[in-house]
C-alpha cells in the first residue's frame, strides 16, 4: 500500500507538471536569472574593488614618494617631488579620480580622505574643509573620526578655536580605534595651553590619574609637569 502512494503521489506530480508546464518553464527561467544577476552583481563589486584598491595605491605611491633634498644626488628609478606641496598637488589630482570614480567603494573612501588632507597641504582650506566633511558624512565611523580630526587641525590653522575645541570634545564623548579618547583629550588640552591653562592642567591631571599606563597618559603625566 505504500508503494501504491508513492506511486500515485509521483504520477500526480507528473501530470501537474504536464498540466503547467510552461508556469514550470518561466519559474525555471526566472530563477536562473535571477542566480545570474546575483552573481554577475557580486563579480562586477568585485571587480571595482580591486580597480579601487589599485588606483587608490597608487595614488600612495605618489603620496609617499621622497622630496628632494637640496645636494642629495636622486636615486635612479625613484620618483621625487621638489617640495611637499608639489607632491600633495599631485597626489592629489590622483585621490580626487579614485574618489569620483570609486566613491562606493572603501578605498574610494579613503582617497576622498586622502584628497581632503592634500587639500590642506595645498593650502586650499574650503576645498578641504568641504571633502573632509564629506567623509565624515559618507565614511565609516572609524574614517569620519580621522576627518574630523583633520578638521581640527583645519579650524586651529584658521583660527576657529571654538570649533576646534566643540569638534574634540564630540571625538572625546564618542571615542573610536582610529581616535581613543586619549588622543582626543590630549589635542584638547593642548588647545588649552593657550586659551585655559588650568582646564589644561584639569584634563592632564584625568589621564594621567585614569590611563597612566597608556601612552596619552604618560604623555599627560609629562605636560602636567611641564606646567606646573
């Protein structure tokens, strides 16, 4: 009897097949399609990528390449720059391709970073103001955290204390592993020094009491001796 049902249950399917065959058919075609796009779609990612990452190296080669010393004979084969601005003003015009070209992409991120600092390296202040803004908004928390770290550095040089100091204090309540809280807090007293310098006493006195076997704490430890 069982083998009857099971005989019934496969000439039933059979015949629904028979009966809808071409539901069957477009079903089939539908998801061998869909399969297709899937991996066409993880293949082309793929593909960007790696253009990104290599663009984007190359773009460091340039970015890393020594400038000439005055009296030092070049090395063959080994690129150099007359001054660092020079060499910002050229990796620069390769960061900005990958960004606009790659700009999905991590390492299209990272050369919208890039292009902000050797921004900043040009001189050209709105210009990296506005990219490094970009990356705060488009990159990962990790990212966004050096941007706004460049921005610090950013407002200090145009003299926009208090949007440095608001800027760090967000960085110190919302730590990250590219800016721990110490680096943060040390930027912040180092502001300080200037403007308050027992609010910078203060905030050495925190580190060095709360992190005294990190780096940011003995560096505090060594400020707080150095004012005193």
């Amino acid at each position: 009897m069982k083998r009857d049902a099971l005989v019934d249950s496969a000439q039933s399917a059979l015949e629904w097949l028979e009966e809808h065959k071409s539901e069957a058919i477009l079903s089939a075609v539908i998801l061998v399609v869909v399969v297709a796009v899937g991996v066409g779609s993880i293949l082309f990612y793929q593909h960007r990528q790696a253009e990104a990452s290599s663009a984007f190296g190359a773009a460091m080669d340039i970015y890393g390449a020594p400038v000439a010393q005055p009296g030092e004979p070049t090395q063959p084969g080994v690129r150099t720059y007359p001054s660092s601005t020079a060499r910002a003003e050229a990796a620069n015009v390769e960061f900005v391709k990958v960004a606009d070209s790659y700009g999905s992409t991590d390492a299209g991120k990272q050369a919208l970073y890039f292009s902000g600092l050797t921004y900043m390296e040009m001189g050209k202040t709105a210009e990296a103001e506005s990219t490094l803004k970009k990356t705060v908004k488009d990159g990962d928390k990790n990212l966004a955290a050096r941007a706004n770290l460049a921005l610090v550095s950013l407002y200090q040089q145009s003299g926009r204390t208090q949007d440095a100091i608001g800027l760090l204090q967000k960085l110190a309540a919302s730590p990250t592993v590219t800016v721990p809280v110490g680096e943060s807090k040390l930027e912040l007293a180092g502001i300080y020094e200037q403007t308050n310098p027992e609010q910078a006493k203060q905030i050495y006195a925190q580190l060095k009491d709360k992190d005294s076997k990190t780096a940011a704490g003995q560096i505090a430890a060594q400020k707080l001796q150095q004012l005193k």
